[in-house]
C-alpha cells in the first residue's frame, strides 16, 4: 500500500516508510505501543540504510564529487556547530558548556 502511494505521489519509498512510522508509531497516533522494540528496529534500519548508501556510491564518483563533497561537508559540519552553540547559549548555558 506504502509503495503504491509512493509512486503515485512520485517520492522515495524511503521518505514513505519514514512518514509511515511516524504517524503509526508511539509518537504518533500510537498504533506502536512497543517504544524499546521500535527502537531497536530503528538502529537496524539506519544500519541497513547505510550500508545500502553505501553500496550506490562508487570512489569514481566520489573523487568526481571531491571539492563539493569537502567544502560542502565541512559547511555542514561547521553551521551545526555554530547554530548548536548559539541555541545553547541563548538558552542559558555558560560559553564553555555551549
């Protein structure tokens, strides 16, 4: 059923079954009662999600995708950082604890 709607609405399946467990799950509608159990097939699912990234990507194209992969990332990395710090500290933390 997930997969016909996706493809019907044309998004990943991915982005369905992610949609899928949070409106059923113990933080949504609460159709899932089982929070530990949830959460141990959640891990499983990253891992798996991982490895099949992880799988797609070749090292020729991510050596095609080098200076975007390097200065993109490290953007990335550095704004997290910087929001993070500024969220905490503007809510009271000390400098150093942000």
């Amino acid at each position: 059923m997930i997969l016909f709607v996706c493809q019907k609405l044309k998004i990943p399946t991915i982005v369905g079954f992610l949609l899928t467990g949070i409106i059923i799950g113990p933080y949504g509608l609460r159709l899932v009662g089982a929070v530990h159990e949830v959460e141990v097939l959640a891990e499983i699912g990253v891992a798996m999600l991982l490895f099949s990234i992880g799988i797609e990507f070749s090292l020729k194209s991510l050596y095609k995708l080098r200076k975007q992969l390097l200065i993109g990332g490290s953007t990335q990395v550095l704004g997290m950082i910087a929001i993070t710090y500024l969220l905490a500290h503007g809510f009271g933390l000390p400098k150093r604890e942000a």
